[in-house]
C-alpha cells in the first residue's frame, strides 16, 4: 500500500493533533466540571455538559486525523526500509 500524504504533511498532522487532543481534552474537561473559568461570566453558556460533548466531539474527530496521520508515517517508514528510491 502506497502512502496518500507525504512524510513531512504526515508527521506535521501527528504534531498537530497530539497538540489538538490535548488542549481540547483540558477544556472538555472544563466544562464537563463546570469550572468558574469557563461557566463564570454572564455571556458564557448555561449548560457546560452540552458544551463539554461538543468539545469532545472534536477531540474525537482529532483522533481520527492522528490514526490516519500516524498511519502514513508508518508506510513511508515501511517504504524507506524496503530501500525504494523517492524521487524529489
């Protein structure tokens, strides 16, 4: 199986998600609690829970992207071991 993405797209996308997961994860996790810093002003959103799904959500969907992401890498890593020549 041939990679869809190039190595450098691949391995920025696996950064990137990691990064997504985790930060997202935190404000999930924020408004799943109720924290003050996120429920404590007049313009912020009555219902942290349903907030807190959508949040998750998109963690979700990250996940995704680094499965996918981390999947190319190992085929290029596969490729380059095969001693294939990459044309650049």
């Amino acid at each position: 199986m041939k990679p869809v993405v190039s190595a450098f797209n691949a391995w920025t996308c696996i950064v990137i998600s990691a990064f997504a997961i985790v930060i997202l994860s935190a404000i999930g996790s924020m408004f799943a609690n109720n924290h003050h810093s996120m429920m404590g002003s007049t313009e912020d959103p009555k219902d942290g829970k349903k907030v807190a799904g959508a949040v998750f959500g998109a963690v979700i969907v990250y996940a995704i992207f680094l499965l996918f992401c981390a999947s190319q890498a190992f085929l290029h890593k596969r490729q380059q071991r095969q001693g294939e020549i990459a044309l650049r």
